[in-house]
C-alpha cells in the first residue's frame, strides 16, 4: 500500500496511491497520526480510502515530503534490515554486537542549504556533506516548495528572517552551538548571501551562479516562475520586490568565508555580477568553470565533491 502526502491549496492531504489515482484519506493532512496510531490504524484508513475515498488523477497532484514535520531522524544504521543487506553485500553475516547495541550516528557540524525551489532535489548534495560529516537541512525558503504549494508564503524583503529561524530551530532540537554553512544555487544563492550577512552564526557561505542585484529575465517561463515566487502578478511588481534583495558590499559585509562559483557558459549570470558577492567577505574564493553551463550543472559531481571539501575546511576548524 502505497501512502502519498501532496498539496490541497493551502494546505495537504493524505492519499493512498492505486494506479493512476489516488485515493483521499479523509481526515489527516499529515501521514505521522497515523503511524503514530499504529500499523493496523495506517492499513485500516488506507482500506477505507481505497473503498471509498474520493479520487484525483495521480499525475495532477503536487507530492509532498510524506512527514511534514519528522520528530527524529535516525541514519540507515539504526534499522536491522538495512545493517544485514548492507553486510550480506559485502559477504558478511550479521554483527552479533548490534543486537546488544545498534548504533546510529550524530554529525557535526550542520550546513543549511538553501538551495532552490524543492529541498529534496538537493539529497546528493546533502549526501555528499554527510560522508564529510556534516548534516544538512534541505531548506525550501518563502515562495520555494512546499512553502508556497503547501504554506501560501511569497519571497520578500524579509527573507532572512526565514534562515535565522531554520538556525534556531536547529538549535532547539539538537543543542549544536557552533558555526554554520548556507549554499545557495541560482536565485538561491543570493539568499544565501543576505543569510550569511544577517545572521553572524553563518560562518561560511557559497554563492552559485547568481546576481547581486536581479532583475526578472526576458524569458516566459522565468518570469512566471518570479511572479509565483513573490505572489505579484507584473514585471513591474516583480522587480520591485528584487530591488529590496540587493546587496551591495559598500554597506553589506559578512564574517563567514565565502565561496563564489561560475560556470564561463553560464547564459543567465556573468562573472562580473557574481564576482559582486567576493566583496562582501574578508575572506572570498573565486572558481570558475570555463566551460560550465549555469551552476555549472555540466560538471554537477565535480562542483558537489569541491564544496563540500571546501565546506569541511571552513566548518571544522576547531
């Protein structure tokens, strides 16, 4: 039986997936009361809606994360099945020990990335950092994802208050004190940027192919997607509220180290809008692809492995 959580306006609701439909679970907006409840609870409203439940076509909803909001996070390590086929490939037999004391794993320190529109299209970058040992919350930021399919916020001025409350949301659920990292790609990398000056607690920044100072593209497709990410319905409007995302290094500085990638090919950005960002750090790094293609997608493993290098030089400094 397969669950889906997608977006219903504003909100989300919970369906069960047969064929090309699926069928509503009435009630829940969320999958975790329902696994809370217990399996036979789960298997029992899935039942039900797939008797009665109304029906929407499967290719037109928006999937969303099944668990908004996750209580914990556990590492593949701390589930028997995933310890045994991993040692069974290796031609292994299980580890006696670890019925006596499974193991998972805390990594530190943790890099927030607030990357583009979905979160979870960036889960080989975030792989990539968990084998450096540093965690990393895919973050949607306003306008981006589930934020506005599923929560009806716009991008604005306030931004950055968004990644001060990731940070202290963190904070709160696991006590990690130390420095933080923010990655940005495209539009998204201006965000980080306005993160890592807003917010000392940013102590290393990367930009990836973005303006300091957008204006909306003369494309179609990128002023639509501009339109829905600050909830305005003109060109005009638009560019109103990117002109309250500047930044400008004559007034705007950060502590953290940052670093600024370009892609030569890049058609959206040039090197000189990027080469804005360097000023606004003591510490800046430049890397150019001279071939790359816009955040430099066309060598997308060798860009991940070098930031995330250089994202472990900067964090885990004692």
């Amino acid at each position: 039986m397969k669950f889906v959580r997608y977006a219903d306006g504003p909100s989300s609701r919970v369906g069960v997936v047969t064929g090309d439909l699926v069928r509503v679970v009435d009630g829940p907006a969320d999958l975790l009361p329902l696994i809370e409840a217990g399996e036979a609870e789960l298997l029992a409203a899935g039942r039900t809606a797939l008797r009665r439940g109304a029906t929407v076509p499967l290719p037109d909803i928006v999937p969303l994360s099944p668990i908004a909001t996750p209580p914990t996070v556990r590492d593949f390590y701390a589930f028997e099945q995933h310890v045994r086929a991993g040692r069974a490939w290796r031609g292994l037999e299980m580890e006696p020990d670890w019925y006596e004391l499974p193991v998972f794993y805390f990594s530190s320190p943790y890099a927030v990335m607030g990357c583009g529109p979905w979160g979870p299209a960036f889960h080989q970058q975030a792989e990539a950092l968990a084998r450096r040992g540093l965690s990393a919350v895919l973050l949607e930021a306003p306008g981006q994802g589930d934020t506005r399919m599923a929560g009806g916020l716009h991008l604005d001025g306030n931004v950055d208050r968004a990644f001060s409350a990731a940070l202290d949301a963190v904070r709160a659920r696991t006590g990690y004190d130390g420095r933080y990292g923010v990655w940005g790609n495209s539009f998204g990398g201006l965000l980080a940027a306005r993160a890592a000056v807003h917010d000392s607690r940013f102590g290393a920044c990367c930009v990836n192919g973005a303006s300091a100072k957008p204006e909306p593209l003369p494309f179609r497709t990128a002023r639509e997607q501009s339109r829905a990410l600050l909830g305005v319905d003109t060109d005009d409007e638009a560019a109103a509220v990117l002109r309250t995302l500047w930044l400008d290094p004559a007034v705007e500085r950060t502590s953290a180290a940052l670093l600024v990638l370009h892609g030569g090919n890049d058609p959206l950005v040039s090197l000189d809008q990027q080469k804005v960002f360097l000023g606004l750090s003591a510490r800046p790094t430049l890397r150019v692809w001279d071939d790359g293609d816009h955040t430099v997608y066309n060598h997308s493993a060798e860009r991940t492995e070098f930031v995330c290098d250089w994202f472990r030089a900067q964090l885990g400094r004692a």
